[in-house]
C-alpha cells in the first residue's frame, strides 16, 4: 500500500472513529491540525507522510475523554496501522507523536524529538489559539459543565502533569495556564509566525472580555 492510500484510509477511519466526539477534539479539529501541519511541513526538512499520519491520528483517543488513560491513543493507532501493513519504523515514529505531542500542563520533559513531532505539535497548538481555540476553550467548558468566570479563583501555574488533567477551573482561567503560554513554545519559525496574530486575537478577547464583565465597555 502507498502512503498516499494509507492517509486516505486513515481519513476514512478518523472521520468513523470520531463521529460522535466532542466538538473541540472532532474530526474538524483533526482536519484544521493535518492541513496546518501540511502547510507548516513545507517550509520544514520533514517526512510528509509521517507529518500527516501523525496529525490524523494525534488525537484519535484523547486522555480526557478515556478516564485519564494516555495508553489508549497509542494502541487504537497502533491497531489502525498495523491493520493496514504499516512499516514498523512509521508506525513507532507516530506512537512517539501521539505520546509526546500534549501540553499537560507545560512541564514535562518530552521524552522524544523529531522534526515531524514539531511539526505536527505546532500545529495542534495552533488550533488551541486564536479565534479558533476560544471557541474551543468554551466549548470544553461547556462540556464539562465549568464557570465561566470567577474573580475568586486564581489562573494555577506551574502545575504538575496530574494536577493539569484534573483541574476543573473557570475556562477563563484555561488562558493563563495553557492558551497565553503556547506562543513562545512554538517549535518552527512557521507555527512561531501564525502563533503570533492568534495570541494577538487572545489578547484582544480578553480585554474586551474584562471590559463587559466589569461594565466599563
């Protein structure tokens, strides 16, 4: 089987598995992270084929939604590629993606390091900034049934990675523990450059945001 048909199948399976997600972690968010990690691996000295097999599979079962499990991701992707006769070397190179592509918090040591990972983590950030990751952000909050806002209850930085998964705060505060920080974690001058006008829009939101809330816009 060529690549380009092993992408194509993987769209296919994605687009099933993902019927029924959350809005925030669906088949468009998949699709917004695989044309974004394309349009980022132009510029990049990468391997196209595993760039695009790890944006489609990054977040083919997210922890958040399998009771914390970070093992599930790996081995439905595993399963998917092996099905379709994979090359070993690719399928291990997107189990490292899935595995070391999340925030969790933003003070992990990532275990692995490949140009594709960059890429393909730059462009999940992307989709987390931004128009885009506002509406997201609120989306999840509204699904997890979180405040808005509240005053009361401080942004909580320098949170471990278990501290990070189970935090149920104010999604407002979701912008200084995660969305404000991803600007300056980017990893290629590409995602650096559309991280820029996105945190920009973030910066913007939530000064009108303040500005409502308080009564003085």
């Amino acid at each position: 089987m060529s690549n380009s048909e092993l992408i194509q199948n993987t769209i296919q399976f994605v687009k099933e598995t993902l019927a029924d997600a959350e809005g925030g972690h669906d088949w468009f968010h998949i699709e917004r992270v695989y044309k974004n990690s394309l349009l980022i691996a132009k510029s990049e000295e990468v391997d196209t084929s595993i760039v695009a097999i790890g944006a489609l599979l990054h977040d083919i079962a997210d922890s958040k939604f399998h009771g914390g499990d970070e093992s599930v991701g790996p081995k439905v992707a595993r399963e998917w590629l092996s099905s379709q006769e994979t090359d070993l070397d690719i399928i291990e190179h997107v189990i490292q993606i899935i595995k070391n592509i999340s925030f969790k918090g933003g003070n992990q040591n990532q275990a692995f390091r490949s140009l594709e990972l960059d890429v393909v983590q730059d462009a999940d950030r992307l989709d987390a900034i931004g128009a885009i990751g506002i509406a997201r952000t609120f989306n999840y909050g509204g699904y997890k049934d979180m405040k808005i806002y509240d005053p009361d209850i401080q942004p909580k930085l320098d949170m471990t990675k278990e501290e990070y998964k189970k935090l149920k705060a104010p999604t407002i505060n979701h912008f200084y523990e995660k969305l404000l920080l991803l600007k300056d974690r980017m990893n290629t001058e590409t995602g650096k450059r559309l991280a820029q006008k996105r945190h920009e829009y973030m910066e913007g939101f939530l000064e009108q945001f303040y500005g409502e809330w308080n009564g003085e816009v």
